[in-house]
C-alpha cells in the first residue's frame, strides 16, 4: 500500500508544468534627474542582478559627465547614479552588461533625458534613498537623520521612531507606520521665503483616502505655523496645500475621487504672490486667490502634524523638494519621469456655460435677493456676484463691486445684498451680475440681470468736519463739529445693525455692551473716538493676557478706495488693511502684534465717572500708520472714496484668566469673529458726503475756481466743479431767486483739490437758483435753471 502511494506522489509531481523559463533581457524604462545636477535615477523594466547593476563601468554619460557612484534601490529595478554636475542641456546615457536575476543580459542601450537645474532655487532636497548618521550625531545618541542633498548642513532632518527605508518611487523612499514615525527638520531660516513665492513637491504612496481617517487633519509635509504645508483634510474630504502669507492665508485641495491608494502620486503646491495652487501629477486640481510675503518660521516635519502628538502618517514618502520660487507647469512635468507627464495641452482651459436664471427681488426696504441656477456638470463650481450702477458685460467694467461673501458653495443659488447710501435713506439702482469658476479657476464671464431700485439704509460716513481734537475723554468737539456716529448695538431691530458673535446670552442687553463709534480724517491724520456703554469694565492688561480678553473695541479699517471691492486676507503696500485694538494702556497693531501708541496727547482710554462705560479717543497720523509695515503706501484722503471699514467690542464682564472674553459684538454682518482674518468679512463707509456727492480730483490747483454747472438747464441732477488751492472749510449752497437759501450741498473741510459735487433737486420746483461757493475769503456765485 505504501508502494502504491509513493507512486501516486511522484506522478503527481512529475505532472506539474515547468515554470518557463525567463529568457527576456531587462531594457532601461527611463532615466531622469528630478532636477538635481549631481544624480541620475535609471528605471529598469525589472528587478535586475545586484552586482552588474552595481557596477558603474556598465555606466557612461556624454558630455564630459563622469559617474562617480551606482546604489541599488531595494526594490532592485532602480538605480542611483551619482555624478559629476551636469548643466542644462540634453544627455545620452548608455548601459551595457547588466543582467537581470535569470542571468539575461541587457542589450546595449542608450537613453536621453534631459537635465533642468533647480538646483539655485532649491531651499532643500532630500532624496530619502538612506538614513545617515554622523559622528557626532552618535555620541548625542539621536535617532538617524536624512540630509539635504543641497548640501545645507543646517538642514538635517531627524527621523523620530524608526520610519524605515523601502522601495520607493525613484530609488528609495520612507516609510511611515501610522503610529509614531515621523522626521523632524531643524529649525532654520533656509526654510523661510524670502519673497511671496514657494514651491513645495512630494511623491507620496498613501495608504488611506481622507474621509477613511480617524483624525480630522494629518500632516505629510507640515509645519507648527503653516507657512507652507500639506496635508489630508477628512473633512474637505482633500489633500491640502495651505499657504500662509502676510496677507492671509489658502488652502487649495485635490479631491479624494482624484486620489488613490497604493501608488506612487506626486503632488505639488505652488505659491506665486496672486494665488495658491495644488498639482496631481502635473495636473493642476485646485487654485485659490492669495497675496502677500509668506510667513516666516517655518518648522518642519513629514508624517505629523507640526510639534503636536498623534495622529501621525501611514503611507510612503519619496523626493521631498522646497523651492523658492512657483514652479512653472512646465517645470512640474519636466520633474516627472517620461512616460507620466500629461498631456498639457489637455489642460481644462474652458469655462463653465453662461449662469441662467440670474435675477433679483426686492426682499424688503435695504434689502435685495439675488438668485440663479447652478451651472450643470460642473460639480466643484462656485459662485460670485457683482452689481454696479450701470449696465455691465464684464466684472473688469468700471464701478463692478463684489458682493460678498465670494466663492459661494454649489446649491446655494442665492445671495443678499445690504444696501447702503450715504447718511440718510435714498433710493438706489443696481444691476447684478452672476459668475461660476470651475476648481481649475476657468471663470465664465457675468449673467446679469436689473436694473432693480430699492431703498438704501443710511449709513454714518467718515467726517471731513474736523474735531478740535483734545485727547480728554470728552466728545463734546465731535458732536459740535456734527460728526455721525456708527451705532454698535445688537438690540436696535434696524437693518445693519450690530450682532452678537457665538452665543447670544454672552450679552444680556444694551446696558451690558454697546457703543457709538466715530470716525473722522484729515489730509494726516485718522481721528477715532468710542463711547462705549458697559455694565462692568474690567482690564487686565498684565503680561501673558490676551489684548482681545480685555474691555476693548477693534477698529479694522482699509485706507485705500476700496469702490465696494473686497478681497481674501489682509493686503499691504497700496491697499493696507489695518485692526487696531484700543486698550487701556497701549493701541494694539492687531495683525503683527506690536503697540505703536500710548496715553498722551493722542490717545485716551477713560472710565466713565457718572456712567457704566468708557471712552477712547485717538488721533494717528497717516505716516505712523504707514511705518508700520514695510512697503505700505502713505494714504491720501479725497472725498468720496469707499473706505472698507468694521467694528467690534470685547467684553470681559470680570473673568479671569488670560483668555477670558466672556462677549463680543461685531458691526458687520458678516463678521463672526473672521474680521481678523479677512477683509471680505468687513462693511464698507464714504469719506465725505459719498460717491453720489463729492468726488475729488488728483489735480492740485493753484487758483480758487467754481465753473458753470452741467447741464443746463437741468432735470433733476446736475454738476458743479471747483477748485481750492489751500486746506478749509468750503461751503456749497443754493438759493432760490429770491435769496432764500433752499440746500446745503456741502458743509465741511477739504483739502486742497479740485472737485466735482453732484447736486439732486428731483424735490425742487422748476426755477432759476442761485449756488455760491465759500473757502476762506474766496466768494463765487452763479446762476442755474431746474427745469422739469
């Protein structure tokens, strides 16, 4: 029986087919350089021997290139050349004699490939093909490092937790296990840009898609402040770049439907000083609009989420890059291997069809609705909305403001516009206009519809009546000189009232916290003054507290003519954008932290005597102002520019502790607690009467003029220019034929300009008026018909 069985077997086994047998060479799939001069990256179409592999006689480079060292990556179908430096231009790599496992030798083969230097712009390199120690490093006793292959010494990364070397992309690569690995770069200012532009580029094998994570956030190449950073976001559901700049900050994503676990991806962010964008193997998958200097303090790690503790990343990481400068499409492709560059002229470069269905309805007096239909088969299409005055084809056309908020979220269809005029109610006219951008930011151009008339709430403007400025603690020289104040109260029922921010019981009513704001400018200076009603004042302005956890009011304001635009973040040099925080013992430049005014002879902060409050008056001056970031522009005002401008108050109400804010009311509608970060969030004033009353020209004259009126005879509007060479009081009035003065057009301080005042009559009878300009001693009158 057991004769019988053995044969069984061994018919069995001689019954099995044979493996055939490997007679097919190995050939080079390609060669490249990622763009460093000194390393050539040859991809083999198999795993290949690892001694004629190795050896780098098998190796040669035109042009004079000598290899200088051959590594094998893990996998044993890559490997490393390191080289003499090449430069920028065009290489034939020939390989001979090497043998793949089954002892078949490759056929002779020359290669091309291209070399593109990066290297002058590159911030760091590592190529993560091994770990590195150094003497000194071993007797610290610190994990292993990886080093920049730059040459930066300062640059050395520490790899916390035992990542391991595995097969990678392009060689070698690291891998993460999710639970404790991660490598900690040493703080350095190599990482800071030093302008308003970085590119970042990774290849990545992830493990997970982001709405799989248990985390909300886990960072692949991360930072403690977010300078420049990406990362898996679960609840945007993307791989993020955020980019954070001195105007702001973005956070363009790759969708997880574009992601895919298991492979080798790269992804790129790029940051150009106009916007932040995310690249997916070459592609482009996101952009967002962003300006200013990127943040320095950059302190970097892969595979965690800055210097916090878990979670940490699962997955592979290959050839990290930071450059100073945005990479150009071109040089994001040129980075990638043959074979996987895309297609650029495949580029989605058509923007969505026409809005339809664009129209506005008159919700109630100071308040329009605009709605419209969704764009279909554009899924992560937003939408804008602008209005203007006059009919429009283009957003570029002049008098075009957007209407905020911006980049509203697909299914929403419909937005609100808060009408304002200057200083009392008025009847307005708009035209609104409707755009969708695709997530590659093709913009179609604006569906428009109106005009519709409504009424617009009148809104206190920036005073050119000047105080009597005395930093004492009194508004009497502001209620003499007629100054309006803007009302900060979240109990009136009025439209544009002021609002509570997060829970509605932090302030109980109008008695707990509320206030009067005034503001005023000359051709120097910005006058602000608070009369702010509080149950209970209370200050601690020790150190180690937070200037916002303290009984104070913030004033965000834009010194530029904004004409209603808004933008994302805050912006410098010719439109600066400014919070300052009035406390009891110091101004407080919010956004770079640094107190620029004390009590004096331009600042107050005091108690109320007699009643619960306090008040705070300030005077600052133009060029203090502009001092305190480099680059800002001097600001001049002129009369009727639109001047972005918000309010809020804090309020402690007697709590301790450094960060114990117990209210806060903002004047805006759209701020809830994110004017601090964005202007788009802010309302908007008039210096002056508005831009319906006086609009002041750049010509500076040298002579007092008034010119006839056009036209003339008129119905119901009408121009009227003059000239003052010299800073004062201008009055602009009209008389009837009999002497009676019947409108004061204008009544206030100006500078030195030429002007233009529109005059509106439409509540006159038809006659002949008299209008006279007073400056000084200057004395002018002329004549004018209304005729209906």
């Amino acid at each position: 029986m057991k004769k019988i069985m053995l044969l069984f077997v061994a018919c069995m086994v001689m019954a099995v087919p044979m493996k055939a047998q490997d007679t097919t060479p190995p050939v080079v799939s390609y060669a490249t350089t990622f763009g460093a001069a000194s390393t050539v990256v040859v991809q083999f179409s198999e795993k290949v021997d690892a001694v004629t592999a190795s050896t780098k006689t098998n190796y040669t480079i035109n042009n004079g290139v000598t290899v200088l060292d051959v590594n094998l990556a893990l996998g044993q179908k890559s490997v490393i050349l390191s080289t003499t430096n090449m430069n920028d231009a065009s290489y034939d790599l020939t390989v001979i004699n090497v043998q793949d496992t089954a002892a078949n030798v490759i056929a002779d083969s020359i290669i091309s490939f291209d070399q593109k230097n990066f290297t002058s712009n590159n911030v760091a390199y590592y190529q993560l093909d091994s770990l590195g120690y150094q003497e000194a490093d071993t007797v610290a006793g610190i994990d292993t490092v990886i080093y920049d292959a730059t040459g930066k010494a300062e640059n050395r990364g520490i790899v916390k937790n035992g990542p391991v070397v595995s097969e990678g992309f392009f060689g070698n690569a690291l891998s993460f296990d999710g639970v404790d690995d991660y490598v900690q770069f040493d703080t350095t200012s190599s990482f800071n840009s030093p302008s308003s532009a970085v590119s970042v580029s990774v290849w990545t094998k992830l493990e997970y898609l982001p709405s799989d994570m248990a985390a909300g956030f886990i960072g692949i190449f991360d930072s403690q402040g977010d300078q420049y950073v990406l990362y898996l976001d679960r609840g945007a559901k993307e791989l993020r770049l955020k980019v954070a700049t001195s105007g702001g900050a973005a956070r363009p994503g790759i969708p997880e439907s574009a992601l895919k676990t298991g492979v080798w991806i790269n992804v790129v962010g790029v940051y150009d000083g106009a916007y932040a964008k995310i690249y997916l193997n070459g592609v482009m998958q996101g952009i967002l609009p962003l300006t200013g200097t990127v943040n320095k303090g950059q302190a970097a790690y892969l595979g965690k989420n800055g210097n916090a503790g878990p979670p940490y990343f699962m997955g592979s990481i290959d050839n990290v890059q930071v450059f100073n400068k945005a990479l150009s499409v071109s040089e994001i492709v040129d980075m990638m291997p043959p074979g996987l560059r895309p297609d650029t002229t495949l580029e989605d470069k058509t923007p969505p069809a026409l809005v339809t269905g664009v129209n506005v309805l008159k919700t109630s007096p100071y308040v329009n609705t605009i709605i419209w239909n969704d764009v279909p088969n554009e899924a992560r299409s937003v939408y804008n909305v602008y209005y203007s005055k006059e009919p429009f084809t283009k957003i570029s056309d002049q008098g075009v403001s957007q209407l905020p908020p911006y980049d509203i979220k697909l299914g929403t269809q419909t937005a609100i516009h808060i009408l304002r005029s200057p200083i009392t109610d008025q009847d307005v006219s708009y035209y609104y206009g409707v755009t969708a951008r695709d997530s590659v930011y093709n913009t179609n151009q604006p569906a428009v519809a109106g005009p519709l008339t409504n009424i617009g709430k009148g809104t206190p403007v920036i005073a050119t009546t000047l105080p009597n400025f005395t930093a004492d603690g009194s508004l009497s020289e502001w209620t003499a000189a007629g100054v309006q104040p803007f009302i900060i109260n979240p109990f009136r029922t009025e439209p544009l009232s002021a609002h509570i921010v997060g829970n509605a019981a932090s302030v109980a009513d109008s008695n707990d916290l509320s206030a009067k704001a005034y503001l005023a400018m000359d051709e120097n200076n910005l006058y602000v003054a608070f009369d702010v009603v509080d149950d209970t004042v209370s200050v601690d302005t020790s150190t180690g507290n937070a200037t916002w956890a303290q009984d104070s009011p913030d004033l965000n304001i834009g010194l530029y003519d904004s004409q209603g635009g808004i933008h994302s973040g805050y912006h410098r040099g010719a439109e600066p954008d400014h919070m300052f925080r009035f406390s009891l013992n110091r101004i407080n430049n919010d956004h770079n932290g640094t107190f620029f005014m004390y009590p004096g002879a331009d600042y107050i902060f005091k108690k109320k005597t007699l009643t619960p409050g306090y008040i705070v008056e300030a005077r600052m001056p133009f060029a203090l102002l502009a001092s305190l970031y480099s680059g800002d522009s001097l600001f001049v005002p002129k009369i009727g520019m639109t001047i972005p401008i918000d309010f809020s108050l804090n309020d402690r109400d007697g709590k301790t502790g450094p960060y114990a804010r117990e209210g806060l009311v903002a004047y805006s509608y759209l701020n809830n607690n994110s004017s601090y970060q964005n202007q788009y969030n802010w309302a908007y004033t008039w210096y002056g009467s508005g831009p319906s009353g006086v609009q002041q020209d750049d010509a500076i004259p040298r002579t007092f003029e008034l010119s006839q009126n056009y036209p003339n005879p008129f119905n119901p509007t009408t121009k009227i220019k003059y000239s003052i060479p010299e800073a004062g009081k201008v009055s602009l009035k009209l008389f009837d034929i009999l002497g009676r003065e019947v409108m004061t057009v204008l009544d206030q301080f100006q500078v030195a300009g030429s002007y233009t005042a529109t005059l509106e009559a439409s509540k006159l009878a038809t006659g002949v008026y008299m209008y006279k300009l007073e400056s000084g001693s200057f004395r002018s009158v002329k004549k004018m018909i209304l005729l209906k």
